[in-house]
C-alpha cells in the first residue's frame, strides 16, 4: 500500500509540472503574439509593464531596476517613443532627470498583453465554487512566495 501510495503522489506531482509548463507556454505564446503585434521585445514590454503598473519613472530608476546601463536604456526609450508607448518628460525640479510616462498606446498594448491573465482568471472563478477558487488562488500565491527570488 505504501508504494501506490508513494506511485499516486509522483503522479499527481507529475500532472501539476505539466500543467505548470502547458500554462507558460499558452501565456508565452499570447506574450509573443502581443510583442509581434506591437513589434517590441520583451525588454521594452516589461519597462512599459513597470511604468503603467507602478507610475512614473526617471531613466535612472529603469536603468537600475533592470540593471541597464543608462546608453543602452536610451536606444531602447528612443525606439519605444517613437512608437509612442512611452514619452520622455523633463523635470520641473531638475532639467538633467529625465522621466518616463506612459502614453495611451501604450496603455492599451498592456491591456492587451495582460488581457490573458484575465480570461484565465474568469475562466478559473467560473470553473470553482468559492471555497476552492480561494483555496487555489492561496495556493498559488505561496507558489511564489516560494519561488520569488528575495
């Protein structure tokens, strides 16, 4: 009894890992859809993310957040404002600090890059009662409590 008890656990171990890894690759490719839309890569996406989610940002603060060098973020910022996703603005306080807004259409690009997580969050709800859908969101928050890199 033990060894089908241990057989049950790997089995159902197993099953989890390859719905982990059939999820990333459903989310991957609606990433890589969006990207090609858009035509960015996912270094100018996730400096939009950080921006639309957490406000404005100086250069400096992007640079360092992303461990870019401040020449290398600048041919970045130039490619995606003249896309207009972001726009540079000058400090009232400091002319020499450069700040970094989001733009409508670059708004609406996150929107759509983070519409997936939507769909599969109301897709989940509708699947679950309550009782089980909070059980499952609380497992997937220590899931990356877990695995975050602190």
């Amino acid at each position: 009894m033990g060894a089908t008890n241990q057989n049950d656990k790997l089995l159902v171990l197993n099953r989890f890992e390859k719905s982990l890894i059939d999820l990333n690759d459903v989310y991957r490719k609606h990433q890589n859809y969006i990207r090609a839309k858009y035509k960015i890569t996912s270094l100018e996406m996730e400096i939009i993310q950080l921006i639309v989610l957490e406000g404005k940002k100086k250069m400096k603060e992007i640079g360092q957040y992303f461990n870019i060098k401040l020449s290398t973020l600048t041919s970045i910022i130039d490619k995606i404002e003249r896309q207009k996703l972001v726009k540079r603005v000058n400090s009232k306080d400091d002319r020499r600090v450069v700040i970094l807004e989001e733009t409508n259409k670059g708004n609406k690009l996150y929107t759509d890059y983070s519409k997936y997580i939507q769909v599969i969050s109301t897709l989940m709800k509708s699947s679950m009662d309550e009782e089980n859908f909070n059980a499952f969101t609380e497992g997937l928050s220590k899931m990356s409590e877990l695995v975050s890199p602190s």
